[in-house]
C-alpha cells in the first residue's frame, strides 16, 4: 500500500478547514485511507540518521497517508484533497478537457521501429502557462516518483519524463539507439557521457541503479530527441540536463514511454488530471500527437469519460441497503462518479472520469456507493445459508490423534515448513537427491532453499535451542512435509507425517518403540504381521546401525523407527543420544478418505492410499509364520527350548498376567510340542493351544517377541510404495548383515547397556535462622567437591517464620560419592548449616 | 529428627522454670550438645504452641587454644624474659625452649631484653630492665574472665590478629512455655496409611500439618502446542457455524490457482520475486482445466463480463510458474471452481485454516511462513450487511464485540473491508481481519451463476496467538527456537474469555 506523505498545514489549508488528528484520522478511515503516522521532517531525519543530522531539517507536521494500491489519483496532495472535498460535498468534481493548442499545431512524438525491440510504446501531452511553486513542484515530482513505484512497477511498464517546453522544439522523435551511439548530458551534470559510461556511472547510484536492469541486456537503448537532437530522455533510466523542468517552467512537455500502453495512457491521465489544476486555464490539457511506425497517428492525453448503466436495485441488493435512486446517484456523484437517474426505472447512469481507472466493473460502482453510505451505517445481517459442517478427515484424524500423543507424555512441536538443504539432507547423513525435495527459486537466505520432506531435523533442532530444559525431552509433530509427485498437476504433494523423539542420557529405543505400539493402538492397528503392524531390522544411514528399523502397517512400509546416529545428532549440535520415529498417516485415514473425494478439488487427483481401507481389512486368520527365531533364541533349537522353558518356569504368560497375541506368536514359532523335559514349557504350550479357536480376539502384545524368519527382504520398490522417510536404498543385504542385526536387535529385546550408576540427590540444607546470608550457604554447599559430584540447580523454599531452606540438586557416581559422606561436608560449614537432609533421592 | 527423650527432658526443665530459660543453659544442664536441644526445639514448634521459643543471638569473646595457655603461663615474651637469668643467656639456649622465638622478637621489640653478640660463646642475652608488666596476659584474663568489654577494640584487634582471641556467635532460643504446654508429647505422623485405616488406629492419632505454603508435585504430561490450542479453538468455531473444512494440504500452487484464477494482474506486485517464493523444482505446472483458463485469460487480457479486464498481454508461462502458496484463497478459488462444476449450485460454508508463505522481510512479527485463517459462504445474494453480519458473529466468539470496517483495497475481493476492533487496552481501534466479496470477474469464469455472491475474510492465527499468550517475539512461538517452557506452561485457550 503506498504511502503519501503531506505537509499537514498545507492539507488543511487545501481542505479550507483544520482537523483534529482524531477527526482526521475518522476521516480517513471513512474514505477508505488511513492516517499511518504523524511526524515531521526532523524526526524522519533524526530516527533514521542520528539527532545531529536532523538539526536544521524542518519540523512542519507531515501526515503519512496510507492509500489504497488501486487510488492513483489519491497518489499526491491535489488528488487528496480533491478526492476527499468531494467526498464531503464542498466541491463538485471538475472536468478535464484536452485541448488543441492555439497554433493549432499539437506537439509531436514520432516513435520509430527500433523501439519494438525494447519499448515499443510512447504517450505525450503538454501543460500550458502552469504556475509552479515549490510546493507544487515537489508535490509534481513525487507524483511521478510514487507513480514510478506503484503502477509503473519501478519504471519496467512505464517511464515518465517532464520537459520545459521551451527549451526544446518538436517534432520529437522517440527512437532506440545502440548504447554506444547515444551521447548525452544526463539530468544534474556536468558532462556528456555516452549511454554505456551512464550505466556504469549509475552503477553505484542508490536510486537509479534499481533500474539499469530494465534495459542492461538490452541491444539497444530507448532514447527521446527533439528536431536538433537534442536528448530529452534515455527512459527508464534518466532525462537529459537540458530540458530540465525548474520552478520558473511555464509549458510542460511529458512523455511516458512504456512496455504496457494502457498503464501509459492511465499514468499521463494522472499526471494530467493532477496538475492542470495549475495551469492558466484550470484542468484544461494541451493534446500531443504520437505517430506510431506505421504511419497511424494518436492524439493524447485520452482523458475519457466512460458511462455505465446500472440499476438502483443493484446497489440496494449487493450492498444490503435499501436507498432511492436519487440517493444512491448522489452518493455515487460524492465519489467523483457523476451519477443521475435516467428516468427508466431505477436506472442510473454512471459516468467514469479518466482520474478513475480502477472502476473496471459495476462492482467497483458498486462499492462506490457503500463506502459513501458509510460502511458502518450498513446494518448487519445474518445470512440464511444452510449448511452441515464436516472436517477434512485428513485433520480431524490429526485433531484426535495430537491430544492423545500429548496425554501419552511428549510435548507438541511446530516446526517451519520450509528449511535448508543441508537440514533435510547432509545432517541426515542423506544426499540431497534422494529426498523428493521441491527447491525454491529465490530463497533470500539458506533457511528456505527446500520445503521440508521430513519433519525429524525440526524436533532435532527445537531440542537444540532447549538443551536447558530438564532431560527427557520428549516431543512430537504432526505436520505436512512436501515431496515431489508427477501424478500432480503442480508436480508435488503434501505428506501429513506423525514424528516423536526421545532425549535422554540413555537412547530409550523402548519409549519411543512403546509410542509406536501405543500409536498403532489408538489407530486401532493390531500388532501382528500380515493384516496388522510389525516393525523389521533396516539400514538407514540417519539412524546408528543395527538400531533402525522399518514399520509396516498391512505389509507396506509407513516409516521408521530407531537409535539415531551419534554423527546425526552431533551435526545437530546435541550431546546425548536420542531415538525417534516418522511414519506416515495418511494410510490411516481409513474409510473416512471417502469424503476427501467430495471435498477434493480439480486437477489434484484423488490421493490413492495405499492400504485398504479398516473395514475392507480381512478377517484376521492365524497364519502359521515359519519363523523360529524368537528374543529367547531359536525355538527349533534344544537351548531355545531350554531358555522359554526356563522363562515360564515363573510366568504364567510371555506378557504380563493375561493371554496375549505375544503367546500366539510364540507359540506358532514352536515347530512340535515340545517334550516332556521341558515341563513349565509344555504347561504353558498347552494352555495357549486351548486358546486356538479365539486367539484372533487376544489382545495385541506390546513388543515383538518373534523375529523375522530371514533376513528382511526388501520391500517391493514399486509406484505405489511411495514412503520414503529418510530415502535409504532397500539394496538386497547380505546374510551376514541381517544376521548381526538380528543379533542387536535381540541384544535390545534382552538386555540393556551397563551404565555407571548414577543418582540424582535433593538435598534440604537448613539454615541457623532467618538471618543466616543464605547467598554465602549456598556459596558454601557448592565448595564441597568431590569426585563424581556434581551439583545442580537449587532454590530457596519458605519453611515458615521467614526461615528458608536450601534445596539443591546434585547428581553423584553411586560408588564415589555417598550421601552420608555429603551430608559430612555440608555440616562442616556450622556458622550457616543448621543440618541437612536428602529431600529425594533417585537412580538414574 | 531430636529423640522423645531429649524432648520431654527439656520439657521438663522448662517446665521448672518460670519466666523461660537460655537454650545454651538447658543444654549445659542437661549436658548435651546444644545442637540437639534445638533440634528439640524445632520439633516442638511444629506441634503448635506448646513451647515459644525466640532466636537471640550474641557475641562474645573466646581465648583461643594459645590464648589459654597465655593466660595460664605469660605471654611468650614474659616467659622469655622471665627465664633469663640476671647472668644472660646464650641465645641459642633461649631458642630451644618452646616460646623462644615467638618470644624473643617480641621482647625484643618491648625492650625487656638486649642481646650482646660478641659476648664470648656465642650471642648472649641479657635482661634490660628489672621487671616487666606482661599486658597480654592480663588483657587476655581479662577477656576470659568474660570481661572483654573492658577491652578497647584496638586491643582486641591486636590479640584477634594474634590469634590468641576469638569472636564468636552464639545462637540460642529463649524458651518460654506456650498456651498449649504439656510435658508430654504424642509423636506425630505425617502420613495416613492403609495400615491405619485398617485398623482405625488413626482415631488416636495426631498428624503433622502440612504446609500449605509449598507447590506440589508438577504432574509428569506432555503438551500441545499454543499455536495448535488456538488452532484447534477456530476450527471448533467455524465448525459451529456451519463451516466444512477445504483440504488445504497443499503447500505447492501454481501462480494459476494462486493468482490468475483470482484476477490478480500478472504484473501485481504481491507476484513479484521480492514477495513470492518461486519453485525451480518442479519450476512449472503442467495441467489445468483448458477451457476455465481460456476464460480466465480472456478476462484478464479483455474484460467480459461486464467488466473492462486489465487490458494486457495475458502469458500462459507467468500462470504455470510454480510456487509456494502466497495465501490459502488458492485453495478457497479450487473449490469454488469445483463447485461452479456441481450441475447444480448449493451453497457452502468453507474454511481452512493453514499455512502460507510470503519471501518477505523478517522482523519481530513477521515470518516467511505463517498460518491463515480464512472462511468463505457463497450462496445467492449475499450481502455487504451479511458479511458484516458473518464477521460479527463470528469475532463475537473470539470475544471481540466492537467491530468496525474501513474501505480497502484488494485485486480479487470488491468491495473490500479492513476489520478493525476496539482494543480495550491500547486504547484504539486495531487491525485484526480482512475481507470482503469476490469479485465477478473471479466467480463468472468458473462458472457460477450470475447472483451468486461469494463473501470471505482472513486472518493470521499468529498474531491473536501473541496476544493471547502474551508473546512478544514470534520466534518464540513458531519454529525450532520455541521455548519449551512456554509450552509447558501455557494454559487452555478460551478464546471468548
């Protein structure tokens, strides 16, 4: 929205009456601007520049006025002023008239056929006896400089050049010349430069240097002479010194030249409508004659009037109100749109003055007409569209599933969208052209060179700016990554993706294994192979080796799961390690994607999910799985056997207290009932077979307990397995490999890295009284070092009669540092320590 | 924890006492370390009042180890004066005994004593004068006797300095008996337990109070975030008023969907390089319904419709160009051509609320992506009067009551409202919404009918966020650099209340 800015006085004077700041600012709000600032030319000086600079700058009060982008007539103090005199109804709106000079020889501009080349067209017109002073010369100069910014989209569409008429005569020819060959003194030197020295002059030059691109590659440059060659202009980029315009200039010659003809012909208009005003005759144009290459002549400035007929009952109808004809032609006629009843019906006919390009269609009359009701004298109402709401399936999905994730304990994250290659790719240990990203073009910073194909970097770095909050940190995000799709009409989609991380002083693989069971739970997702979900060794180089692994949801991969790389998270500047999961969600939407078809718009096909839907899902059969290989071993071996024997001989079930899908799986991984020897084992096997006609119905277990039978193939890499979380290759593995994983995975299942054992101690340091400087205590407590001590955060508690206690933290190497030996210290320093108590002590 | 023993001992003491007694004394008496009467002290007072104790505190003058043993032998340099005979001494003699050298320097200095060093065998020394006062030692029986105010601070100075004194702080309680005095004291518990409630034990006994004063334990959860609580709030307002939600999932536009379709001009700045994000891969979309965008290039480059278009030169390569979705009405201009499809028009309630992208300056405020909140009904003749009337149903479940419009401008929209609010704090009328009706030359080409009327409006969810969490800096509320703590802590947002 471009901004205006007046000499308030001058405004006032030009209105015939002073406001209030409050009842100009009422003023405006009505009319449709807005008064944006109130100051003066030494603040401007002052807040930009320093107080020293801003001495002698002038402290009038200027008004910065917010203007519409389509009100070029509002652009300057003229059209404000005669825009809002109007509007009140103490002026009529005047009329512009383009005249032939009294000579009866119109000024011409001749374009030639070079200019096609590089900016085919050209407008003109001549001001006649104007009568500048300085305030009218600045307000003509920042009018084309916000034209020149606004409509003309800084000079590419339409540059315009102001000549003192009487320094030069016509014809005027208006040509394209190769840069060398145009020689010329440029406006405010001193010398001639040719046009290439220009650019490279202007090179450095804070305002004009913006411009140079228009015509730089261009083979030739525009260029405006008169009938002795005398340069006028190189538009866009700068007016010869000669035909300077000065406060003492009496007959104007402008010229716009342009790649777009219509906005030349509505920036003369303006230039026109604005400051005839000043000429000798009031709002009267001197008409100039282009004659274009093939010989047509033009005559401009166009000035046109435009009529429009419309009905009353249109207005009333569009705008809620119910007003008489006469009425609403008088309120149309108070926006500069002369109106009047035609006397057939409610007809109205409506006349467009040239200062108004921006009416286009009658809903610009339209508005016309509320704004001068007042559009808050419109009286509100309700309309009576009856409709039943329904939710994107897709979010509500999402809506539901983010409460549930946050009462299972991790803290909702959001992330940006959009980031930078190296976050999506290199601290991912992947290379960028496996991720499906979508690049952007002209990114102002490295932060936003892609859209986002996975929403793990985001926890990653959220962690990093928080690594001051207490550990665990465990988030979540349910958000849409973009990946490139042919099938789209844009050739991209969006993803919505479920991610979790864990981060700890242990990698807690477990928690966010347990989010996922927990996750699949909500999802009303069995964990069992084939109709439900079961997760499966993989290699993915964001993850550290043998602690990733893939889920599969219905036999297709949804995402993965594991122990993130140490180089992974190091390249996020973390220090502990951590483990996370991203899995797609869409392939849950289930049967509620149906109504995606009703909402889905055009050319963006319908998104194929790649599962069926739950209730086409089939009826859950125990499939007999050939693996033999479970957390205990391998059950077709004697020390498999041996190993659930001896498991049982205390247990009742493999899982908790109750029969679960955990004894059905283990049991279908038995391959003959097991022999006498094993007396725990074969209670147990013919207990789960007694299950056999309703072990469909068991609850589902909550870790896996068989493992792959061979070493997981790769999953069908065709079309329709388009989840690619982390874009790892699904390479055939070697034997070898699937067998060391196999191993750690067991390893996870079995048994837990040994850690030196830790403890975290809040102590209850008393003082003597309320008098003892608890500053110099605390001072005290935290002197005491001792191998494997550490001290933490800590506070002042109020235990009563303005007495506190200290509480602090500390965390100690359970061989090194006992809390006796502690307790010792602490009461050493008598003058402070009254005594000391363990408030909470925990294993780490 | 002061045993019961020691407790109701010192209650007895007190007991005898009238008037009240020294905690220092009674553990003198009682002959236990004063640490444990005042643990004793301590307990008692979480009983209620059944003693009054009052903290005193006082400093007094104590001999050190050395200092005793002055005032029970002589000063150093007495001793050594002392010990030498009328006939000298060899100094190395002197330095053999164990205040010799302390002694010595100091005796020297008082001029008790004088050595002659070239005194056959050696350095010899001899007495100087016939008797000497040994000051330190009375000052310091002085201070023993308890009388170390007799002392000036400058003597006092001098002997801390010598180490031979002391200052020390006693603490003590002056114990007095409280209304509810008793000699005896039932232990208290500080627990229920299931043991005594079996076995109705609790009847008898007497629990500690608890302290009130404290927080207690912060419950271990996770959190949503503010931005999402807020999220969530509009889309239960919208879906109270009727408002089916558009897919809005859909980061990636062409500049078709984004901008022609909405008759915004190709050379509209909004499309510009400095306020768009431009894709360079996929750089191009490459499907569009054909004849919608003959009409959209007709109205554009020729007008029709009743209106005069923008009269240019229309390019298919400037609508293919792909980018980052500048507002959610590109989705809103999908469904509505979806819609003008439906062989016969209903009217629809639409909303969405998501984010989109701007290539702009960064500030406090502002960021290149954020989420718009936008709602649109389309049905026959719908009003400016409705608009308004929508929008001040709709802000009056924000809470916001005072509305008021000010004319503006925007390519597809006309008429054009801002949305401004009365904000009760600052005082003044404040931006908090746009909209407005599309316009004809948006609708008629996607071929709804003619006195179909499309009224919308849009605003950010950010910035009603800020507000009503009180935050200052967007980084803090959006993105990586979000404060935790500011998650955990935010509350339920009521946005009416």
């Amino acid at each position: 929205m471009p901004t205006v800015g007046v000499k308030r006085d001058f405004l006032f004077k030009a209105l015939g009456r002073t406001y209030t700041d409050e009842e100009f600012d009422e003023l405006c709000f009505e009319f449709g601007l807005e008064l944006d600032e109130i100051t003066s030319e030494r603040e401007i000086i002052s807040k930009e520049q320093g107080d020293s600079k801003a001495s002698d700058a002038s402290d009038v009060i200027l008004y910065k006025i917010d203007v519409p982008a389509n009100r070029y007539d509002l652009l300057c103090l003229e059209g404000l002023v005669r825009g809002l005199q109007v509007f009140k109804n103490k002026l009529e709106a005047p009329r512009y008239r383009r005249l032939s000079p009294d000579s009866g020889e119109s000024q011409r501009l001749i374009i030639t056929k070079e200019t096609a080349a590089v900016r085919p067209h050209a407008v003109a017109a001549v001001l006649r006896n104007i009568t500048f002073t300085q305030e009218r010369y600045d307000s003509f100069i920042e009018l084309q400089e916000k034209l020149h910014q606004n409509i003309c989209r800084k000079r590419s569409l339409v540059a315009i050049g102001t000549h003192d008429l009487d320094t030069i005569s016509g014809p005027f020819t208006y040509t394209a010349k190769a840069p060398g060959d145009i020689c010329f003194r440029p406006l405010n030197q001193t010398k001639e430069y040719t046009a290439t020295q220009l650019m490279s002059l202007y090179k450095t030059d804070s305002h004009l240097r913006h411009y140079l691109p228009i015509i730089e590659d261009k083979p030739v440059y525009p260029v405006i002479y008169d009938s002795n060659d005398i340069v006028l202009s190189m538009p866009p980029i700068i007016n010869g010194d000669h035909s300077k315009i000065s406060l003492k200039t009496k007959n104007v010659f402008i010229e716009c030249t342009a790649t777009d003809l219509t906005k030349a012909k509505i920036v003369l208009d303006m230039i026109v409508t604005m400051f005839s005003e000043y000429c000798a005759q009031p709002f009267t144009v001197e008409q100039a004659e282009v004659v274009y290459p093939d010989g047509k002549t033009c005559i401009y400035p166009e000035l046109a009037y435009r009529k429009e007929k419309l009905s009353g009952e249109f207005i009333n109808k569009k705008v809620g109100i119910r007003e008489s004809t006469e009425r609403i032609a008088q309120l149309l006629t108070r926006m500069c749109l002369l109106s009047q009843p035609t006397g057939v019906g409610d007809e109205i006919e409506v006349e467009i003055p040239p200062t108004r390009p921006d009416v286009i269609h009658a809903c610009d009359i339209m508005e016309d007409a509320a704004i001068a009701y007042g559009f808050n004298n419109i009286t509100r109402t309700t309309p009576h569209t009856y409709t039943v709401a329904n939710q994107f399936p897709l979010n509500k999905l999402t809506e539901l599933l983010r409460q549930d994730l946050a009462a299972a304990g991790f803290t909702e994250a959001l992330n940006f969208a959009l980031c930078s290659q190296e976050d999506i790719a290199d601290k991912l240990g992947k290379k960028i052209s496996e991720t499906r990203a979508i690049h952007i073009s002209n990114p102002k910073t490295a932060e936003f060179q892609v859209a986002r194909t996975t929403l793990l970097p985001g926890l990653l770095k959220t962690i990093a700016a928080n690594r001051k909050m207490p550990l665990p940190l465990k988030l979540f995000e349910i958000s849409d990554v973009v990946l490139k799709d042919e099938s789209k009409d844009v050739g991209a989609r969006n993803s919505r993706r479920f991610c979790a991380i864990y981060y700890n002083k242990t990698p807690g693989f477990e928690v966010i294994h347990g989010l996922l069971d927990r996750t699949m739970q909500l999802l009303e997702v069995k964990a069992a192979r084939g109709e439900g979900y079961h997760i499966q060794a993989a290699d993915d180089s964001t993850f550290f080796p043998g602690r990733c692994a893939e889920i599969f949801v219905r036999g297709t991969s949804v995402g993965r799961l594991g122990v993130l790389h140490p180089d992974v998270i190091g390249r996020f500047e973390l220090t502990m390690p951590c483990s996370a999961l991203e899995m797609d969600l869409e392939p849950f939407l289930g049967h509620t994607a149906e109504i995606l078809l009703t909402h889905d718009v055009p050319m963006q096909e319908t998104f194929k999910h790649p599962f069926p839907a739950l209730s086409q899902s089939q009826p859950a059969l125990p499939s007999r799985l050939p693996s033999t290989k479970t957390v205990l071993g391998d059950l077709s071996s004697h020390a498999g056997l041996k190993a659930l024997n001896d498991f049982l001989a205390d247990r009742s079930y493999i899982e908790g207290f109750t029969v679960s899908q955990a004894d059905a799986a283990v049991f279908d991984a038995i391959p003959s009932p097991p022999s006498q020897a094993f007396c725990h084992l074969r209670r147990w096997y013919s207990h789960i077979k007694s299950f056999h006609t309703e072990r469909a119905r068991l609850p589902s277990a909550r870790s896996q307990f068989v493992l792959p039978p061979t070493p997981p193939a790769s999953p069908n890499n065709n079309s329709e397995d388009d989840i690619d979380l982390f874009g790892s290759d699904d390479d055939e593995e070697s034997a070898e490999a699937a067998r060391i994983r196999e191993q750690r995975l067991s390893e996870y299942a079995s048994k837990k890295p040994a850690l030196v054992a830790k403890s975290s101690i809040l102590l209850d340091v008393k003082p003597w009284d309320n008098e003892t400087d608890m500053a110099k205590m605390e001072e005290c407590v935290r002197s005491v070092a001792m191998e494997g001590l550490l001290w933490g955060q800590s506070k002042l508690v109020p235990v009563g009669y303005g007495i506190k206690k200290l509480q602090i933290g500390c965390v100690v190497e359970d061989d090194k540092v006992g809390t006796d030996l502690l307790e010792e210290a602490i009461t050493g320093f008598e003058e402070y320590v009254q005594s000391v108590d363990v408030a909470a002590f925990n294993k780490i | 924890m002061a045993d019961t023993g020691v407790v109701e001992t010192f209650l007895q003491r007190i007991e005898k006492v009238d008037g009240g007694a020294d905690s220092q004394e009674v553990a003198a008496s009682l002959g236990v370390d004063h640490q444990v009467i005042v643990g004793a002290v301590k307990s008692l007072q979480t009983l209620g009042d059944v003693i009054s104790a009052e903290l005193r505190s006082s400093k007094h003058w104590e001999l050190t180890e050395e200092g005793t043993e002055i005032a029970e032998q002589g000063s150093h340099e007495a001793r050594v004066f002392n010990s030498i005979p009328l006939e000298g001494l060899p100094q190395a003699e002197l330095m053999k005994l164990s205040f010799g050298k302390i002694g010595f320097s100091k005796a020297m200095s008082n001029k008790w004593i004088r050595v002659d060093k070239s005194h056959d065998g050696g350095p010899r020394i001899f007495r100087t004068v016939e008797s000497i006062h040994d000051q330190v030692r009375e000052k310091l029986l002085l201070a023993k006797r308890g009388d170390a105010a007799r002392l000036d601070e400058k003597e006092k100075n001098e002997l801390k300095k010598r180490k031979l004194l002391a200052e020390v702080t006693v603490k003590s309680y002056w114990i007095t008996k409280g209304n509810s005095f008793s000699t005896t004291v039932t232990k208290q518990e500080t627990e229920l337990t299931p043991e005594m409630i079996a076995s109705g034990s609790w009847k008898e006994k007497k629990f500690k109070p608890y302290n009130f004063e404290a927080m207690g334990v912060a419950p271990d959860c996770g959190h949503l975030h503010p931005l999402m609580k807020v999220r969530t709030q509009f889309r239960q307002i919208f879906l109270e008023m009727g408002f089916s939600e558009m897919p809005t999932n859909n980061f990636i536009e062409s500049s078709f969907w984004n901008f022609d379709s909405l008759f915004q001009p190709q050379q509209h700045p909004a499309r510009d390089q400095h306020d768009t994000f431009f894709l360079s891969d996929p750089s191009l979309a490459h499907h569009f319904p054909m004849d919608y965008l003959e009409r959209v290039k007709k109205v554009h480059s020729e007008g029709g419709y009743g209106s005069q278009g923008y009269k240019y030169d229309w390019k298919m390569e400037e609508a293919q160009k792909n980018i980052l979705r500048t507002h959610t009405t590109a989705v809103s201009a999908r469904m509505l051509y979806k819609l003008a499809q439906q062989e016969k028009f209903t009217p629809v309630k639409y909303f969405s609320i998501d984010r989109v992208f701007r290539n702009e300056t960064l500030d406090a405020t502002h960021l290149a992506e954020f989420h718009q909140i936008e709602g649109v009904v389309a049905d026959y003749g719908l009003t400016l009067g409705d608009l308004m009337g929508v929008l001040h149903q709709f802000f009056t479940k924000l809470g916001i009551t005072k509305l008021r419009f000010k004319p503006a401008y925007n390519p597809y929209t006309e008429p054009s409202m801002e949305v401004f609010s009365y904000h009760e704090g600052l005082k003044k009328w404040v931006e908090v919404g746009n909209s407005g009706v599309f316009r004809p030359e948006m609708l008629l080409p996607m071929g709804l009918p003619e006195d179909v009327s499309v009224i919308a409006w849009g605003l950010s969810l950010e910035r009603p966020t800020m507000i009503k969490y009180g935050i200052n800096n967007i980084r803090e509320l959006v993105g990586h650099k979000v404060n935790l703590q500011m998650v955990y802590d935010s509350p339920i947002c009521r946005l009416d209340s």
